[in-house]
C-alpha cells in the first residue's frame, strides 16, 4: 500500500515530462494530497510559463518556477569544476550536479509551505533517487519521502503514456523515441529506450548542444579564457557571470562539435547503465582549468590534489554533497586553487579541445632553469648526484634478485648456506 503523508500537503520537484507528470495526479489520487510543484530554471531552455500552466492543468495547488541559473553554475558547477571532477574517466558529472541544488531548494519550499512530504520522479533502479533522497535527509532527516516509482504498479513508460492519455495529460514522450533526456546549463544526458543496447550508434538526430564534428566548420576558432583562484571569470576579454560564462562556452563549443560523450558506466546502485552526454562549454573549461593549473600550482601539491579527485567525483556521482566528507574535500581543492590565476588560449577545431598557450603572473615556470639553450657545469653535477641516490634503492634492489651480496654480505651469505 502506498505510504501516505501525516498531512495532505506534498512538495514536487516538477520537469513537466512525463513522469513527473504522472506522478502529480497519482499523488492527488493515491495519496488524497494537495501538490506543491517546483521548477527549478537550471538553463534547461524550455517555456517554464508553459510548465507552469501545465502543472496546474495537471492538478497541482500551487507551483514554485525560480531562476537558479547563476546559483546552479557559481556554487555547484564551479566548485566542482575547481576539483578537476570526472568521473570514470570521462563523465563530467552534468545531472548529479544538479540534484542537491534542486533538492535543497525543494526542501526550503517544504519548510515554508508547512509540508511534511516531498516527492521525486526518478526510478528505482537510477542514481537521481539516492542524490534526492540524500540531500533531502541532510536537510531534515523527519521529512516524509514519497517515491512513486518504488510503490506504484507501473513498470514502465509505456504504462505512464497509458496512464496520461486516460488522464488526457499532455506528454511529449512517444513510442518512436522513448529515450529519457535531462538539460540544464551544463550539459544534456539521454538515456534509455534506444539506447540501451550498448552496441547501438546514437541517433544523429537526439543531439540538441553540438553538431557533429564531421559538421563543423573546417576552420579552428582560437578563444582565451582568463581564471581567478581556479574559477573562470572572461572569454576573450569579456567578464561574464557565471551562468553566462558558461552559456558562451556551450554555444562556443556546440558549433564546433566538442563535448559528447558514449559511456557504460556504473551506477551506485550496483547496475551498468549507456549513458550518451553533451557537455561543450564544462569540455571547454576542464581543458582551461588544466592549462592554467600546469603553469601554477606546485608539483606535489597537484599530484596530492589529482590523487583526491576520483573519491571526489565518486561522491558528487553518488549523491553526497552535502556529506562532511564532500565538503572536507571541498576545502583542500579549493585550497589548492589560490594561486590558480592566469589566461590560457585553446584551438577549437571538429571535437577537439587544444591548449596552445597558457601565462600568469603566479607562475611557476622559469625559463631559464627550463631552457635546453642554457646549461651550467653545477647543474650538471646536481643532476647527476640526484640520479645517483634516486637510484641507490634499485640497486640495491637488484642486487637482492640477483643473488649476488657484496663484500661482508657475500662471506656471511656463504657461511649461512
């Protein structure tokens, strides 16, 4: 039986899709509720005025729509961009960034309403449950949470087209194109439907950020991106904010063809799962960030920093943003990012992100200690004493392989034999 809240009063974190589409009347029906929907304006592009109308359409008492594009890239991309943060190898982390902002502000709006329940939309087999489920704990740990996915009789979402046209609620999902799509000012992911044969090729056609690189101009475009304590603040001269930084970048990159992605990755619940991503303007600035990092930040220090970054991106993937441990980690890569000041350029030119050059008056690099052009008699002699005790441990190393002890060593190795 579904679990019903202590009071008829549920706040809904609301796309407008399908599911949560759906999951609006079942509430209303199932649970007897008044729904609060909230639409989070994350750069997603869509009429949210439309969303807005259509929720109400749908059955909701209220509806919440609030910008938070320049909150969503200054607080939550940026920071995570200033860790480095991929996660297997490849997936720079556009949906689960998402989540714990659009959690928190859900549950704020909980607060003021009075509601003891919240609801979501994502699956029980996904990720997004575990990152709503956490953030929302995290904020109040007495918060009733409704998962509709995990207790209601639909299995699929054929059966929810089903559902809403019985209900008459308009949906965009069809049978011919099944797959299920998230965009906000960072990337785009699709997953799901047709994608879930790993062997199948996308279609050209679902892309909704890049061109194809076989389509893009066949000139490079060269761009300068200037960074202050690890975050970027101008392209080409120009400050932007945050959100419209990144929306330069997206367009930047989209015509180009930069920033897609074709994954298996693995999900926190245990299940492999085909993910295909766009994410232009965040392949941009992870290329940047790298560039004006080599040039000045200290070599162990970047190394201590790189050797965090995949724990790091494990617990932004997994939902623990607002987990000690994030926030801990938070503060060290932050830490390392103070003298992460300096402007790189890059070539852009069919998919590929090139730096060509990189300056800062934090600079690290010294060319006369680099230059091939110059050598001192005392630089050699350091360079070979160096080497020498680097490479006293080999030795001795292989002298133990071998068999073959020295001197006093050697006697007593006889002897004990």
């Amino acid at each position: 039986m579904p679990r019903r809240a202590t009071k008829n009063n549920i706040v809904l974190a609301y796309s407008g899709g399908l599911d949560t589409s759906v999951i609006l009347r079942y509430l209303r029906e199932e649970h007897d509720a008044d729904v609060i929907a909230f639409c989070a304006d994350l750069g997603q592009g869509e009429d949210l005025r439309a969303v807005k109308r259509k929720a109400l359409a749908v059955g909701a008492s209220k509806v919440y729509v609030e910008d938070l594009r320049e909150t969503f890239v200054k607080d939550y991309v940026f920071p995570m961009l200033r860790a480095n943060a991929v996660y297997e190898g490849g997936y720079l982390l556009g949906t689960a960034i998402a989540r714990p902002l659009i959690a928190r502000r859900q549950m704020e709006i909980a607060r003021k309403e009075q509601a003891t329940a919240v609801s979501h939309g994502a699956t029980g087999k996904g990720n997004d449950q575990i990152r709503f489920e956490l953030t929302y704990t995290a904020m109040n740990p007495r918060m009733t949470i409704i998962a509709p996915w995990r207790e209601w009789s639909f299995r699929s979402r054929s059966d929810l087209m089903r559902f809403a046209r019985q209900r008459k609620i308009p949906v965009t999902a069809t049978r011919a194109k099944p797959y299920s799509m998230d965009l906000n000012l960072f990337h785009v992911s699709y997953e799901g439907g047709v994608l879930e044969d790993p062997w199948a090729a996308p279609p050209e056609s679902m892309f909704q950020m890049t061109v194809s690189p076989e389509r893009a101009p066949n000139t490079p475009q060269h761009i300068e991106i200037a960074y202050e304590r690890g975050n970027p603040v101008a392209v080409n001269g120009t400050r932007l904010s945050p959100a419209r930084l990144l929306a330069r970048l997206n367009h930047i990159g989209g015509r180009h063809g930069i920033g897609r992605l074709d994954i298996v990755e693995n999900r926190y619940v245990g299940i492999k799962s085909r993910g295909v991503y766009e994410t232009p303007g965040g392949a941009i600035l992870h290329a940047a960030h790298r560039g004006v990092e080599s040039l000045t930040m200290d070599r162990d220090v970047l190394h201590l920093r790189d050797s965090l970054i995949s724990r790091y991106a494990e617990l932004v993937y997994y939902g623990y943003w607002f987990a000690p441990e994030r926030e801990m980690l938070q503060r060290a890569m932050d830490e390392a990012q103070l003298a992460v000041t300096g402007t790189v350029r890059l070539k852009l030119y069919k998919g590929n992100v090139m730096v060509t050059g990189r300056r800062s008056k934090a600079s690290l690099y010294r060319e006369d200690l680099a230059s091939f052009e110059r050598d001192h008699e005392d630089s050699r002699r350091d360079a070979e004493g160096f080497i020498k005790l680097n490479a006293l441990r080999l030795a001795i190393h292989q002298s133990r392989e071998t068999g073959r002890p020295r001197g006093k060593s050697r006697a007593r190795a006889r002897r004990s034999t």
